[in-house]
C-alpha cells in the first residue's frame, strides 16, 4: 500500500503548481503535519539534516581517531563520549583494540619495541598484519614479530629459513625454528647445542613441529644436560612426543635434579598420545603417589579423568592436596577437583571455613557453582570481597567468574587504582562479565604495557 501512494504521488507532481509539489513532497517525507509552504518546508529539511547529522555522529565511534593516532587521554575523553551514546559494543571495542594494539607494535621504539611484540604473541592471529609489517625490519623486535607468527603457523618460514646461519642471533633463531622438515634434522639438532639459548629453544621447538624420531637422543640430552629450563622444557615437551618405552625411563632418571617446571613438563610429556601407553601412565601414578606439590596435583588430575582404573588413586591425591600443602598448591587442586559428588561437596565446604583467605576463596568459588550450595558461597564471597583483607581482589576476581555482577561497582573502584595489576585484574573481570564498553576503557590506560595487555585480552576473547 505505502508503494502504491507513493506512485500515484509521483504521477500527479507533473500537474501540479509549485506550492502543491512541495506540499505532496513533504508529504511523503515527513507526514501531514508539515506546513505547505516553501519556508516550513526549508524548516522541515533543515530539521530533517540535523537528525540524519545526528543519527551519523552517534553511529560513528569518536574513540577511532585517538586510538590510531591521538594520546590516552583524548581516547579516554572519546570513549566517555562512545559510551554515552552506547556505541560501545562487542564489535566495536574490538575495532578499537586492533587500533590500539597495531599502534603499540607499529610505533614503539627499542625496548618498548620489544616488550610490545612479546606482548602481542598473546593476540597474534588477531594483528597478524602489522605483525608482518614488524618483521621487515632489522632490529631485535623484528625477529621477534617473525617468531610470534611461526609460532600460529604464520608469517614466510620460506624466507626466513635462510637466517639459521646468521650470525645475528636473535635471526638465526627465527631460521631454526622454520627447521620442521625431517631432512632438516640435522641442522636442526646441530642448533640445539648453539651457544644462544634463544636458538637452543628454537631448535626445541622446531623439533615438536617436526615429530622426528631421529631427534630422540638429542633431545634427551637437552633435557639433561641444557643450563635454561625454558630450553629444558621444550625438549620435554617436544621427546613427549617420540619417546620410545625406553625413552620413557629415562624421562624418569631426569626427575630427581629436574626443576619445578621441567617437572611439570614430565608429568604432561608422559601423558601424550602414545607416550601414555608406552608406560607413560606409570610414571605418572608414581608420581601422584610419592610426589607433592603441582607435578603431583598434575598427575592426580590424569589420573582422576583418566578411567576408572586410576580414578581412585586420582580422587585421593586430591583430596590430600587440598587438604595439605602451601596455598597456591591447593588452591590449584581445588581447581582441578570435581564439585558435584557429595564427598567432594562436604571437603570443599570444609575447606570454605577453616583455609587461608585465598584457599577460601578458591573453594566458595567452587561452591557458588553447585545450585546447593551457590547463594550461600555467593554471599560469603560478597563479604571477603569488601573487607579489606587478604583475598579481597581473588574474592572479586571469582564472583565475576560465577556471573555475580554485585562485583561491578568494586571493580569500577579498581580501575581507578594506582596499581597496574590491580587495574588490569579489573579489567578482566568486567571482560568476564561481558562488560565490553566497561572493558575498552583500559584500552586508554596510561601505561602502554598495559593498554597492549588490554588489547590483546579484548582480541582474544571468544
């Protein structure tokens, strides 16, 4: 019907004086209440381009301009703009933390240059881009773009892989780690005994990606006798892959002078695809068995999921690890518990009230997850979370966690903290809870470690 009117107006302007066509006109423009006169109707269009001005300013973000360009202080004025007139969405604040992360990795100079660039293998597939762009240049944050986007399968491995005999180290790193080819082994192996450790890591890492039983005696070795345990535990990672039931034992000849993480690398090593069949699963048993600390909570977690067979042995060195052992150590066992079955329901509110503050936490976290159980946890969160004391932050950082948004106004206090932890730990929260426009403010935090910290976060949110 309106098609039809529309039609017949348009027939009849041919006929008509010039009054009456503007009066048809503004008809269909506006409705009947338009006066019929040349000067309403200027009015009527003059009102009619303020409101599509309008429409556009409030469609378009102001923060676009200052996050590509400006300083933080006029995209935290832009945003407040954006986020009165609720243009702030998902969308939106995603648009801007590429802006912001591509001019952090783009613009920054030297040091800055090189804690960016670290700083963004977080979001790498995210600013690919200007990623690429960085790793045209010279400098160590060049190299260190390249390794960010080998490591997503990324970037000109063709290219780069002429670097291995550089005499640059930072370049000859990224050569090595394009080595992933079996008749590359040997240069390959060659560089794991470099004199640079970052090459040494790169030839670790090249040899996960390349799955070549030939490396096994090499690697062994590395994971013996390397001085970084980054390296260490790379060669963990990678022979984890490969190992041979009588690589396996001797992964086990490494654990009594291994460090911490390399431990930690043997347990998940001896839990890989094969490894676990070639008496990987032993080891791990002996370790949740004899072991404590996070190698031990680790192995009992396996063990727990498992089967049935070693969902016994799991669920008791569990128990004891939340019962017993420093705070961080049962505060992750906690983590790594089931909560639903009544025994596991009755230990963790035992643990709600007698642990340490952040072990109390960690457990009416758990509890707020039970419909049993949730409004009370929730509530005793509610009250650490304001007290003042030990556990406070951790009591906020759960109750965004469990979708409690009573937590919203401590954050907003947070984020005006003078402490860029406390600040960044905000911002996740409210990230947590789907506070998108909350969220982008940090985007304009006046640290760059920290603005770049907030980029890559929003990018990689699912």
């Amino acid at each position: 019907m309106p098609q039809q009117i529309r039609q017949q107006e348009m027939v009849r302007v041919d006929g008509l004086t010039k009054g009456q066509r503007w009066q048809d006109i503004s008809l269909l423009l506006t409705g009947p209440w338009v006066p019929a006169s040349v000067a309403g109707m200027r009015l009527t269009l003059i009102a009619l381009l303020l409101f599509v001005l309008h429409t556009l300013a409030c469609s378009s973000l102001s923060a676009s301009r200052p996050a590509k360009e400006g300083t933080a202080e006029e995209l935290r004025s832009a945003l407040r703009e954006d986020f009165r007139y609720g243009r702030l969405d998902r969308d939106a604040v995603r648009d801007l933390a590429y802006l912001v992360g591509e001019r952090e990795v783009r613009e920054s100079k030297g040091e800055q240059a090189i804690q960016r660039v670290q700083q963004a293998r977080g979001c790498a597939r995210d600013l690919e881009d200007v990623l690429e762009d960085r790793a045209e240049g010279t400098d160590k944050a060049a190299a260190l773009a390249a390794m960010a986007l080998l490591a997503i399968d990324r970037g000109r491995p063709s290219a780069w892989r002429s670097h291995r005999t550089s005499s640059d180290p930072d370049w000859r790193a990224v050569g090595v780690r394009t080595l992933t080819l079996a008749e590359e082994g040997q240069w390959r192996r060659a560089a794991m005994v470099d004199l640079d450790q970052n090459v040494r890591l790169a030839a670790a890492q090249a040899s996960e990606k390349a799955m070549d039983p030939a490396d096994r005696a090499a690697l062994l070795d590395v994971a013996r006798n390397d001085p970084e345990v980054l390296v260490r535990v790379a060669a963990i990672r990678a022979l984890g892959w490969i190992a041979t039931e009588q690589d396996v034992h001797f992964m086990r000849d490494l654990w009594p002078l291994a460090p911490a993480p390399a431990r930690q690398a043997l347990v998940s090593a001896w839990a890989f695809p094969g490894t676990m069949e070639r008496r990987g699963l032993e080891q791990i048993r002996w370790v949740a068995e004899t072991e404590t600390g996070t190698p031990a909570i680790i192995a009992a977690g396996i063990l727990y999921r498992y089967g049935e067979s070693t969902r016994g042995v799991g669920a008791a060195m569990l128990r004891k690890a939340i019962q017993q052992g420093i705070a961080r150590d049962r505060v992750f066992a906690i983590a790594m518990a089931p909560y639903r079955e009544p025994q596991w329901l009755e230990l963790l509110k035992e643990t709600a009230e007698q642990a340490e503050p952040i072990v109390r936490v960690a457990a009416l976290e758990k509890l707020a997850l039970h419909p049993e159980t949730a409004a009370m946890a929730r509530e005793k969160l509610g009250h650490i979370a304001v007290s003042g004391q030990a556990g406070q932050h951790e009591a906020r950082q759960s109750m965004a966690r469990v979708g409690d948004r009573r937590v919203l106004r401590l954050l907003l206090q947070d984020a005006k903290s003078s402490k860029p932890s406390v600040r960044l730990s905000a911002m996740h929260s409210l990230l947590t809870l789907d506070e998108w426009a909350r969220a982008s403010f940090f985007l304009a935090d006046p640290e760059p470690s920290a603005r770049m910290h907030t980029a890559c976060a929003l990018l990689s949110k699912p």
